[in-house]
C-alpha cells in the first residue's frame, strides 16, 4: 500500500535498487504462495510436485541473479549495503533447498519436502526484511525530496 502510494519515489531511474528490493519481496512472497498451491494440488506424484519445486528453484535463481547487480550497485548508497547481503544470501539458500527438496521428491524421498519449512521460513524472512526497508528508503527519500531531515 505504502509503496503504490509512493510510486513514483522508485520509478526514477536512478533508484534500480529499490525497485530491485520491490521486486524481490513480491517474488519471495509468490515464491511461498506458489509452493503452497502446487503442494495442495491432489492426486500429483511425488516426481511432479518435485518437478514443480525444481522449475520454481530455477526462475528463483534466475530472478536473483538478474537483480543481484542493481542491489549490489545500491550497497554503497546508504546503510541497505548491510542488509543487501542477507537479501542475496537468505533467498539463494532458500532457493538452493527448494531445488534441493524437489530433487528429493523426484527421487522418491517424500522425507524431502521437510526442507520446505525452512525454505518458506528463509523466504518470508526475505521478503519481510526487504519490504521493511523499502518502506523506510520510500519514506526517506519522499522527506528528501519535500526538503525535511
């Protein structure tokens, strides 16, 4: 809500950081979303549901490495630097263990999908901490912009 109010503040061009820090959070949010919907689809295999984990592990992946320049270049910028870091690390560990648990499956492991706890967990994580600090960095930079300190 916050951010469609203050669209525009990461619109500019010189703020990819942010929208990369947007785009995150939405991706990890429908991350969790979709692995819940394709767990709850009756009737599928093991081999199936793995092969769904395994085809979101891999756009995941892709999604952070495509991304991962525009929050590297926004770590200089101000204190997000810090956070970045866990924003890059948490979501790959939790896409690697999404890869992993689909794998598991496929292989006929059904104890694999025990890792999608914690991969749920690291990718909620993910998207509350970069929602948070976009909130904050929308609001400093609509007080820049207005002339407040």
């Amino acid at each position: 809500m916050a951010l469609s109010l203050n669209l525009d503040a990461i619109t500019a061009d010189s703020r990819d950081d942010l929208r990369a820090f947007a785009e995150q959070a939405f991706n990890r949010f429908s991350s969790v979303l979709l692995i819940a919907v394709f767990f709850l689809v009756p009737e599928q295999g093991h081999g199936i549901l793995g092969g769904l984990y395994v085809l979101l592990g891999l756009i995941g992946g892709y999604r952070i490495l495509r991304r991962a320049p525009a929050i590297w270049r926004g770590r200089s910028r101000d204190r997000l630097g810090a956070a970045a870091f866990w924003r890059f690390v948490l979501p790959t560990a939790a896409t690697l263990g999404l890869a992993a648990a689909g794998i598991g499956l496929m292989l006929g492991q059904p104890s694999a999908l025990y890792w999608l706890v914690t991969v749920i967990i690291g990718l909620l994580m993910s998207a509350a901490r970069s929602s948070w600090d976009l909130l904050v960095k929308v609001g400093e930079a609509r007080r820049a912009a207005k002339g407040v300190s």
